[in-house]
C-alpha cells in the first residue's frame, strides 16, 4: 500500500518519463526510415556506378563463327577515369557498410551518436552522388564525341568518292582505253573502302571465278571478294584472315586453299566448283595446286544476293570489319555459271586472245561502283604482272 501510494503521489515523473521514452522511440522510428532512405540512395549510386562501369570498359570482340563479334564503337576511356570510377565503387561500398552499423546504433537507443554519424555518411553520400553524375555527363560527352567523329569520317568518305568519280570521268576523256583495262587498289584496311557489283548473280549450281591479285599485306591479304544473300551473308567468299590460310566459303562451309600470293607479285587465281559432291579446284597462275569435294554438296548459290570487292560482309550489304578487308590490288574478276576447263584456265592466265569473259559477271567498269576512297588505275594482264 505505500508502495502504491508513492506511485501515486509520484504521477509526474512517471509520465515524464513514459513521454520521454515514446518520443525515443519516435526517434528510432524516425532514424530507421532515414536508413532505409539512405538505402536506397546507395542502391542508386551503385546501379548509376555499374553503368559507368559497363560503358567504360566494353566487351573484347571474338570471332564468331567465321567473323568477330561486337565491334568497339566507343573507344577506350582513360586509365584514369577507370581508376576514378573504381575508387566511387570502394567508396560506396564503404559507405554502406557504415550505414549499417548507424542501424545496430539506432536499436541501441543511443541516439546522439547515431544523428552524428548519419549526417556525416549524408554528406559523403551526397559529395559521391556528385562525383558519378559528373563521372557520367563527362562519358556521355565522350560517346557524343565519338559520334561526332564518325560524322565526320562519313563526309571524308564521301569526298573522296565524289572526287574519285571526278578523276575517272577526267581520264575516260584524256585516253580511249578498253573499259576492262583497269585495276582497284585498296592500300590501307580500313571498313569503308571497297567497291560493289551493280547487279546480283543467278542461281548457279556450278562456277569458276577467276581475277588477277597482288599483294603482301601480313597477317592476311583480306577478303578479295564476298558474295551474301539475305539470310547468309556468307554465300560466297573469298578470304585470308590473320595467320589462316586463303578459304573459299559457299554456305558457310569452308575449304582451305593452297594458295601462297603474299608476295608482292601480280598472281592469277581460279576456283572452280559443282554442287554435286561439292566438287572444287585451285588454280594458281594457270597450274592446278589443289582439289577437293564435299563442298557445300548439293546447295545451289542464291541469286538475289550483294557482290562486294574489297570487304567481307557481315549484313546484306554491309557489316564491314577492317581486319578482314582486302589491302592491296586488283583486276580482271570475272565469274562463270560453269567449271572452265583447265585449257581455259590456263588460256586466262597467259593473256591468251581465246580467253573467255565471265558470262555472270565480267570485268568492265560499268558493272561496279567505288567507294570511300578506293582507286582505279590502268592495267594489262601479263605485262603488269612481269
């Protein structure tokens, strides 16, 4: 009973003290929202992080298949933006953990040590966020930079193409040669200089293709010829890539040529081939060098397709990649919808008058166009070639 009445006649303190306890729970209730908060704030600068991260450092290309993957379109960023961002990660990662602990803080009640450490770690959190937004405008102005460089090399192209153009009508009025006395030069690899058949071959279930090449270009000559067709854009290509010998592809399938042309020389080639038994021939200056069968068996070539010189195609058209393009010379392609004979063959080779012209497409500068800078010169086979 005394007890009970010191509680009573003590009723002030008591209430105070009940008032000060739910204002201290108030006040964690308060902190632990404030933590969430701050959460989700890191979240944000870690996701904003991983973003920089992804686009400062892009994925290696690989070969894919008989072509690399993903091409690089923005370029490396500095070593030092790479430390930087890396350094914001550290950071962050610091920064939660500290906020962890201000939570095991809050549910211990101690609640003026707790606001100290928040507003601290609010202040980090906001000097951070400053730094990765900055970290982000400053990549963002370097992919539009990037952009703006490839508007720029587009006109470049387009200059040169239209002064190429100015320069063969200037010669086609200064001399009166034949219009299949010419050559191409490609002589740097670069994705934008090549040059393109004006029409699509037939359905062919035999061929030969014959042409003049000169190169020393190392690793690789590149890619003479690609021939696509929508849905394959490797129905027919002719190409040395990095230390790989010289293969023809039909279909995708591939045959390894024994073709040595890295010489610097003038060399004639020919490729013959039958969709029965995928029957194939190699000739190298008029002398058969190799033969093989099962070939692309029974596919007939598709018509409808893009014939490009200088370039492999990835797409329908297009799709270049400078480590495959062709570096050098070249002349005198023609195509036949038939397997020449080796009389024929050797006929091509020796600039013999009784050589015929490619009844699918032949050498004549009407059937092709040039383009980013790629260059025609005059040419006589045989007498170049010694």
């Amino acid at each position: 009973m005394d007890l009970c009445a010191a509680t009573m006649q003590n009723s002030g303190p008591a209430e105070d003290l009940k008032t000060t306890v739910m204002q201290l729970r108030e006040t964690v209730l308060q902190q632990k929202e404030t933590i969430m908060n701050q959460k989700e704030t890191i979240r944000e600068l870690t996701s904003k992080l991983s973003r920089c991260e992804s686009q400062s450092f892009p994925a290696a290309a690989g070969p894919g298949g008989r072509r690399p993957g993903a091409k690089n379109t923005m370029g490396d960023i500095s070593r030092g933006t790479a430390e930087t961002l890396a350094q914001l990660g550290h950071t962050l990662q610091t920064l939660k953990q500290r906020l962890e602990n201000l939570e095991q803080y809050s549910r211990g009640n101690n609640t003026v040590q707790a606001n100290s450490l928040k507003d601290l770690i609010q202040n980090k959190i906001d000097d951070m966020e400053k730094q990765v937004l900055s970290r982000v405008n400053t990549l963002e102005e370097a992919k539009s930079g990037s952009r703006n460089d490839s508007e720029q090399r587009n006109r470049v192209e387009s200059t040169l193409t239209s002064l190429h153009h100015r320069i063969t009508d200037l010669e086609k009025g200064k001399e009166n040669r034949p219009t299949d006395k010419f050559q191409l030069t490609f002589p740097l690899r670069t994705n934008y200089m090549y040059a393109k058949a004006k029409r699509s071959l037939p359905e062919m279930y035999s061929f030969t293709v014959c042409l003049w090449i000169k190169s020393n270009a190392s690793p690789g000559v590149g890619t003479p010829f690609s021939y696509a067709v929508p849905g394959q854009a490797n129905e027919m290509v002719l190409i040395e890539w990095g230390n790989n010998p010289m293969e023809i592809l039909i279909n995708d399938k591939v045959a390894k040529l024994p073709f040595l042309i890295n010489d610097g020389k003038w060399h004639h080639l020919c490729i013959t081939w039958t969709t029965r038994d995928g029957m194939w021939e190699a000739f190298q200056d008029g002398v058969m060098r190799g033969s093989g069968e099962n070939l692309a068996p029974y596919h007939p070539i598709k018509p409808d397709g893009v014939l490009v010189l200088g370039q492999e195609q990835d797409t329908l058209g297009g799709g270049f990649d400078a480590t495959q393009a062709f570096v050098g010379e070249l002349a005198n392609l023609n195509i036949w919808n038939r397997k020449l004979s080796i009389t024929e063959i050797y006929n091509l080779a020796t600039c013999n008058s009784k050589a015929p012209a490619g009844n699918v497409f032949s050498w004549m500068e009407s059937n092709i166009e040039i383009f980013g800078g790629a260059t025609k010169w005059s040419f006589e086979p045989c007498r170049s070639a010694n």
